[in-house]
C-alpha cells in the first residue's frame, strides 16, 4: 500500500498523530479512499514506573515489539465517484481528528498502549506456543 503524508498534528503528551492517504483509483472513474492515521509511540517515552508496576521491562517490550510501538487507525470506502472521492477524504480525515486527538493526546496514553500491545503480544505468544 502506498501512502503520502498529509498533515502532522503535534499532540498536547508530545507525541506526533501522522495523517496518511492512501487511496487508489480502483475503476476509471471509481476510487478506494483509505485514510490512515498513525502516531509513533517510542519505548523509551513511556512511564517505566508504570510499565514496571504491569510487571513490563523496557528491554522487553523493545524486543517483543520493536521501537517505536505504531498505533494505526485505517478507515476506507470503496467505489467512490471520483467527483466526490476528495471531500469524502476531507471527511474521513475531519472524523479521525476529532475522535482521536482527545485520546492520543492523553498523557496515560502511550503508556497504556504500550502494555496492551505488549500484553496482546504475549497472548499471541502464548496461543502459537500451545497450537504448535
């Protein structure tokens, strides 16, 4: 999938939300509208308290999920007239801003996240281990 930056919006916990297009014309007239937001969530920004206090070591969470952790959130249409796909993306883009940045904004935010991550991580884990 390719994709192109659109907009950066710094975030009031000092992290970056990445707004990304990343639509495709799909017919001669007719487009996918896929708009994806992203912020990167760094290992080392996070509470080590808090992650120590979930039983989380930096290191392993480093190792389990890579750094920086990627929040993504996809939203896409499918067949839309190509008269109407760029205020459908000026919509999609509005929406996630304004019910995202509250959230990611958040100073519990990236610490939080990087536990459920590394939590559904071992969850994974754990499902292959006793599936293999």
């Amino acid at each position: 999938m390719t994709k192109s930056l659109v907009e950066q919006i710094q975030l009031d916990n000092g992290l970056v939300l990445n707004l990304y297009n990343a639509s495709k014309k799909i017919a001669m007239d007719r487009w996918q509208v896929v708009c994806i937001a992203g912020v990167e969530v760094p290992v080392d920004y996070s509470d080590a308290e808090a992650l120590s206090s979930a039983g989380i070591h930096r290191d392993d969470l480093r190792d389990a999920l890579g750094d920086p952790v990627v929040f993504e959130k996809h939203i896409e249409k499918n067949f839309v007239d190509d008269k109407e796909a760029d205020q459908v993306r000026r919509d999609f883009f509005e929406s996630m801003t304004e019910s995202l940045i509250p959230y990611l904004s958040r100073p519990d935010f990236p610490v939080r996240f990087l536990i459920r991550r590394y939590r559904e991580f071992q969850k994974q884990s754990s499902w292959r281990k006793t599936a293999g």
